[in-house]
C-alpha cells in the first residue's frame, strides 16, 4: 500500500490562526510552519489560488520543514478560468493591463501572452519545493462551469502542456465529469495527460454535489479533498460553503475508500479543507489516526 499523508487545506487561514491550535512562541510565520509540520506530513497552499507565489516563500518553506514533508500548491486562479482581481497580479503585469489596475479578469479576457507569462512566474516560484523533493503536487480545481466537452477537454490540454513535467492534479467541481456517462473517458483523460485525479467529499443532495469517489489516473499520487459537508456547498459566501465539523463516523466511513485508493497509487494526499478554526486540522489528526489502525 503507498503512503498517505493526511493534513489541511492551509497553515495559515485566519480561523485556525485564531483558534489557539498554534502553542505561545509559534505563532509567527516560522513558528506556525514548524509546528504544523511537527503534526502533520502534508498541507496545501491554497494561497497560491489567490496570489503568485514567490520563489523565497518556497525556500523558506523548505528550510522550516523536515524531510518528506510534503506541499501541495493549488495554481493561481487565472490558471483555471476563475475571475481574478487585477490586484491579485504582480504590478508590472498590472501596468501592462493599462486601466487603473483595478477590476476582474474573467473567463477569456488575459491574453496568451498575460498567461505564459502568469505560468511561467508561477512554475519559478514552486521550483525550489520540486527540487527539495517537497512539491506533492500542483493542484489545478476547475470551476463549476467548467463541464465536460470538448471546449473543456481542449482548455484542460492547453494548462497541462503549461506544466512543463510538473506533477498535476485535477479537481472538477461540475458533478458531469465523475457522472456515470463520464467517469470512464474522464479517467482515460487524465490517465493519458499523466494527471492525478482528485476527489472530493461534499454534502449530498445538492445542485452542485460531487460524488464520493476516489479515481486513481497516475501511480505515483492522488488525491483526496474534503470541503465539509455544508448545505451552502456552491453558493453563499466562503465561509459559509466550507464551515463544517466531521464527527468520527463520518470518517470513518471513509476509511475503506482511501485503502483501497492508496493500494493503488504511491502516495495518497487526504486534505481538508472544512474552514471552522481548528475543524480541519482536528479532522486531519483524527483521520489520520483511524488510517494507522490496524485492519479487523
């Protein structure tokens, strides 16, 4: 069976910084990296969603973690087609925008030049994790709009040929792709582009809710991410869609799902990214230990 490294969607959300999770004298940027990865293999760098990362960021995140710590960087949202605030860019792209360097880029408004460049920046700055061994994966989650079809299949192409041998992962968020007319050709998809696929765990019986299954499409690595099980799951604000406490059964019951997954990949990334204090780390520690019990 591979490895499976349980851990959170951040180490640095507001609520958990707030929660009391980190110890007095690790509540700096140091302290709070050190501590968590004194708790836990894995996390997710979900701020590369809302800004470029930086090159030195990585660097120091390598130098304040042990080995085999593991960084999943989700891509900057210009990536994958959502609208991103023109502040969001780096300020000589802004100034190439011309404008007041303000508003939203939306869904074919940057440029192929604006978007190489916007790549190429980001694959700099998750360098130093790829070469320290500690990059996971770059996690690519595409929109709810973003249904099956050739349109998509073409686009999904097109950001993978910008990875340049980066390991990617795939989260949908339109329940069509993992849909049972889907699931087959979604899996040979990904499995052909040489991407991991990623599932989720979402509330049930909702417009937008995803099925809870777990596709293995690379060997080496897959991935797993629990949003929480709100009613508010595609609409309301952030807070609202991911504010969630799992109890023991209902992790339990997953269980048997991420075993059979990780006798099927190298490494299995269970992430969560249920944003109520400490609700995410808390699930991740207890996942965790359900995992390391021994099978009945």
């Amino acid at each position: 069976m591979g490895d499976v490294l349980v851990g959170a969607c951040s180490w640095t959300d507001r609520q958990l910084v707030a929660s009391g999770w980190y110890p007095r004298g690790r509540r700096d940027a140091e302290g709070r990296l050190r501590h968590y990865a004194s708790r836990l293999p894995v996390v997710e760098v979900d701020a590369g969603y809302y800004a470029l990362p930086s090159a030195r960021n990585s660097r120091l995140w390598v130098e304040r973690t042990p080995d085999g710590f593991r960084f999943d960087v989700k891509v900057f949202s210009l990536l994958t087609g959502h609208p991103t605030r023109v502040e969001a860019l780096p300020a000589d792209l802004r100034a190439g925008l011309g404008g007041d360097g303000r508003g939203l880029l939306r869904r074919g408004q940057a440029s192929p030049g604006l978007l190489d460049e916007v790549w190429g920046r980001f694959a700099e700055a998750v360098e130093p994790l790829r070469a320290a061994g500690r990059l996971g994966t770059v996690l690519f989650q595409f929109p709810p709009w973003f249904a099956p079809g050739t349109e998509s299949e073409d686009t999904l192409l097109a950001r993978v040929e910008r990875t340049a041998g980066l390991p990617i992962a795939v989260e949908f968020r339109h329940p069509g792709w993992w849909a049972a007319e889907h699931a087959e050709g979604t899996r040979a998809l990904l499995a052909g582009l040489g991407a991991g696929a990623v599932g989720v765990d979402t509330g049930q019986g909702l417009a937008g809710s995803l099925p809870p299954v777990v596709p293995v499409t690379r060997r080496s690595l897959a991935v797993v991410r629990f949003h929480g099980r709100s009613t508010a799951w595609g609409r309301g604000s952030k807070e609202d869609r991911f504010r969630y406490d799992y109890d023991v059964t209902e992790l339990a019951a997953w269980v048997p799902r991420l075993r059979r997954a990780a006798r099927r990949t190298d490494e299995l990334h269970v992430l969560f990214n249920n944003c109520c204090a400490d609700a995410a780390v808390r699930a991740a520690e207890t996942m965790g230990r359900l995992l390391s019990r021994p099978r009945r």
